[in-house]
C-alpha cells in the first residue's frame, strides 16, 4: 500500500507539458478552427449596444471599422478607409472608403452607411456611445458622395480619430437595421473578418471566415468555435486536454502552475492593459481635502504587497496613464513605500495621532484582499481604516454622488489609448456631476483643466504629449487617488496557436492568428 501511495503522489506531482506541437511551419498557413471559451455569455451582436468585454470581442471579429488598431499595438491603421485627412484646424475628418468594399452578404458599403452608424449612436437611447460623439457639430456627420466620409467637429478633438476605431462606427444598412428591429441584437450583417454561422445564446457560438471581407487573404482561421459560460477552472482543464486552444486570464493557482512548467512558459502571453486601479479620495471632503494627508496615504501605500497579491501580475502606476500611452511620463517613478515621510506629512496636516476614515470596496474575493492590504499599510502610519463592503450595483451609484463614500476603491479601462479617454475623463473639472460623477474625486484645478483644454486641441503629437506629461505631474503632486496599479492581462495559448498576444485595446483579436497543423491540417503530437 505504501508504495501504491508514492506511485500515486509521484504521479500527481509529473509535469504537466503539452500534448502537441507546431508543425514546424516557416509562413502562415491557412486552416483549422481555433477553439476558445469565455465565463460570461455574449449578451448582445448589436454594435450600437455592445459594451461589455465579451460581447465586444465577438463585435469586432464581426464588423470592421473605418480605421482600426495594428494587430499587435495600438497603431492606427487603414482598415475599410484607404486613407483619412484632417483639416489643418483640426475640426474636420475626411475619410476615404477603399473601392469595392462589400458586406458579408457581397452589398456594398457606402459611406452613408458609417454616416448612418453614427446618427444611431446618437439617438439609440440604449447606446452607451454618444457622448463620444459630444464633440461633433450640429449636422456635422456627412457622406457628400459613396465613398467620402466627412465629420466635421464643433470644437478641436484630437483624439476623434481613436473614437472611428469603436465598433459602434461600424457601417450599418439603415434598411437592415429597420428589417431586424428588435433581432438586431443577432441578425448580423457583418464586414469583419468573420461570420456568425451559428449562435445558441449562452452555450456556443460559432463564426466562420469571410470570404468577402476586404483583407480576406490575411485572414487564415476557417473559423472560431467558442463556448460561453465555462468557469475558469474548467476552461484551464479542457485546455490542459487539448479541448480549448487559449485560456484567458487563469485563476492564480492555475497561472502559478503553468508559469512554473518549462515546457508551458512559452505559451504565456502578456500584455499591459489599458486600465488602472486604486483608491480615489473626494477631495472636497475631510480629510482628503488636505494635500498633505492624500499624499501621506500615497507614502504609506505599499504597492509591492499589490503587485504580490496579484502573483506578479501587475504593474505600479504612477498616475491615470497606462505604459505605452503618449503623453505618460515614463522618468516619473511611482510613489514610494516611505511610512515616515507618510507619518510626517499627517502631522504637519494636523493628525499627529492619526486618524479614522472609512472606505468602501466591492463585493469581490480580490478587492477585499487588496482593501485588506491597504489597511494594514494605512495602519502603520496611524490611520486607523474601516471597511464597508458594498454590491456592485450599490457602489455604482453611491461613489458618484458628492455626499457619496469620501473614500473608495477606483478603477477605469479605457475605451481607446488616449489621454483624453484617461485624464479628461477623470480629473477635468468639466467632469463633475451630482449624480455618476465619472470624476468621482470632485477633483477641480482650473490650472489642469487649461492644460487638457489645450492638449485636447493640440493637433502637433509631440506638443500634446507634453501638454499630458505637465498635467500627470499636476495630478501626481495633488494625488486625488491613492496609484495603485496596472493590471496586466494573461492568456495561455496552445504551442500551435502562432502570431498571437491579446491586443492592448481588443484583448482577444484572433483576426490574423493562425494554426501550425500538419500538411493534413491536423495538430502534430509532441
């Protein structure tokens, strides 16, 4: 029996490594359905409504968009659009649309078709996307011939061009839309570079390769079968058995093992995404109306035990902006850990002794973990931290509220890499509601709104990301949030899935991956 048990223990304890292999293929190959999963379901095909993370994954491997983001960075690229221009005062896009572009069902896109896309967004009330459009001028969206575009602005925005990359911009037939009515969510007429060949709504979806799509010969997936609703832990054992091709974001058991395994290292796929994390103060309420006490808090914060919790996968930040984005001020360091210069701070402000404050988080395993770890830290340099736990629905609407929580956990992604998407959206005065804030500090500098005002307008990419770098420093010296931290985002892919890392912005974009099969099209046994 004894030794039966050591067998076992020997055996439970093997390593792990993949079952297959690449081929051994020099170029991309055409062939083979990828396999992948997601936890939640996709919720809705409509890209007018689309605005969750799974149902966007699927949009825009359906729709294709004026312009777009190269398939491994966040360069802007000529997708459906041959070319665009701007007007040297920055208020007037021109977009040209490349000759012969087609529908998945082979109709033709017409720039009154983009023109009538963005109306929709417009005046859909369920679409989270107009506001992105405020800039635009009355009457300003029009389509002078089929294949020009021209949007014209009321006030200088030099991010617009990032806002065309959303799939929300997508071309939409106005007779198709009206056809489906309420089956729009699912009637898909598509210019990706797929389509939806089947859907059964929270079990499977299945999309195929568009021969008509524009850029068809870099598409080298036949096609995408993806199940829905599979936990994680499932998904990383199908994977394991071959099943899935890709598992995204492991649970941190699963991603420990799998970054221990010589043999699977390689596979790990990672990526800085656009987001960010911490604690937002609303500096209109004591005691984070003192600058000295939200910097003591900034001193006291230990972002090594952040980073730590997250097993490594995380980056400190310094401010809003992500790594990799214009305008971030890569020489500017992080806060650092120093519980002195945090207890100093406090007393020079008045609480010598320290003080109590409460803060608010969500009801999630790893915010309160990391709520917990911020109150060990805030403890050592006296400030004595309650936390309330609150549902997701319920801190939605309190911390967005003035006589909301006065200090909270925070977190934004961004819809696109720009700093307006980050530092406008967050800190400009402009911002400031009494009811769902989106600036939920209530954080107004009259000098940082000059200077996003003026980076707004800025057409020279150089000078504008100059403009951003002052006001990172502005904000990083006034310090309305506790930094925390950059999440990045992990996938683990089969040693046959080839060109292929989530993308900064799509996270999944399979649009150009593909399957390292033998000359057969079948996976190679290692």
């Amino acid at each position: 029996m004894r030794i039966l048990l050591v067998l076992a223990l020997v055996a439970c304890n093997a390593p792990r490594g993949p079952q297959y292999r690449g081929a051994g293929n020099g170029s991309p190959r055409a062939g083979g359905t990828l396999h992948i999963a997601t936890k939640d379901p996709v919720r809705t095909l409509d890209p007018t409504i689309e605005y969750d993370e799974v149902s966007n994954i699927a949009v825009h491997m359906l729709f294709e968009t004026l312009v777009g983001y190269d398939p491994h960075s966040m360069a802007i690229e000529p997708r459906l659009a041959e070319r665009w221009e701007v007007s040297p005062d920055g208020l007037v896009y021109r977009f040209s649309l490349r000759e012969g572009v087609v529908y998945s069902d082979g109709t033709p896109i017409v720039a009154g078709d983009v023109a009538y896309s963005l109306e929709r967004a417009q005046t859909t009330e369920d679409s989270p996307f107009g506001s992105m459009l405020g800039d635009v001028a009355k009457d300003g969206i029009t389509a002078p011939d089929a294949r020009t575009l021209e949007v014209r602005l009321a006030r200088p925005n030099a991010a617009f061009v990032y806002v065309m990359t959303m799939p929300f911009t997508t071309p939409q037939r106005r007779d198709h839309v009206a056809r489906a009515g309420e089956q729009i969510r699912r009637d898909v007429l598509g210019s990706g570079p797929f389509v939806l060949a089947a859907w059964r709504e929270g079990e499977r979806i299945e999309l195929r390769k568009n021969a008509r799509y524009w850029n068809a010969a870099k598409v080298y997936l036949d096609g995408i079968d993806w199940l829905e609703n599979i936990p994680t832990d499932t998904q990383f054992m199908m994977f394991e058995r071959g099943e899935l091709d890709t598992v995204d974001r492991p649970s941190a058991p699963d991603y420990l093992w799998i970054a221990g395994q010589a043999a699977w290292k390689p596979s790990i796929r990672h990526v800085a995404n656009m987001n960010v994390y911490g604690s937002r103060m609303n500096v209109r309420r004591k005691p984070f109306d003192d600058r000295r006490v939200r910097q003591a808090l900034n001193y006291a914060f230990n972002k090594a035990h952040v980073v730590k919790l997250l097993y490594g996968d995380a980056v400190p930040a310094h401010g809003m902006l992500p790594p990799g984005m214009s305008g971030r001020d890569d020489a500017l360091p992080p806060y650092p850990h120093d519980p002195a210069k945090a207890r100093a701070l406090l007393a020079e402000a008045g609480y010598a002794h320290g003080l109590d404050v409460d803060y608010v988080t969500i009801n999630d395993e790893l915010a309160s973990r990391l709520a917990a770890s911020l109150q060990a830290d805030l403890a050592e340099v006296g400030v004595r931290m309650r936390i309330e736990v609150m549902s997701l629905a319920s801190f939605g609407t309190a911390y967005g509220k003035p006589d909301g929580p006065a200090f909270s956990y925070d977190g934004w992604v961004g819809d696109f890499p720009d700093p307006v998407n980050f530092i406008d959206a967050k800190f400009h005065s402009s911002a400031i509601a009494e009811e769902n804030s989106p600036n939920e500090s209530f954080y107004a500098n009259p000098e940082l709104d000059a200077l996003l005002d003026r980076a707004r307008a800025e057409v020279d990419p150089a000078r504008r990301a100059e403009l951003y770098t002052r006001a990172e420093r502005i904000l990083y010296d006034d310090a309305p949030w506790i930094w925390g931290y950059h999440q990045m985002v992990s996938e683990v892919v089969q040693p046959y899935v080839m060109d292929y890392a989530p993308h900064p912005v799509w996270n999944r974009d399979y649009s150009t991956t593909w399957l390292d099969l033998d000359a057969q099209g079948r996976r190679v046994a290692r």
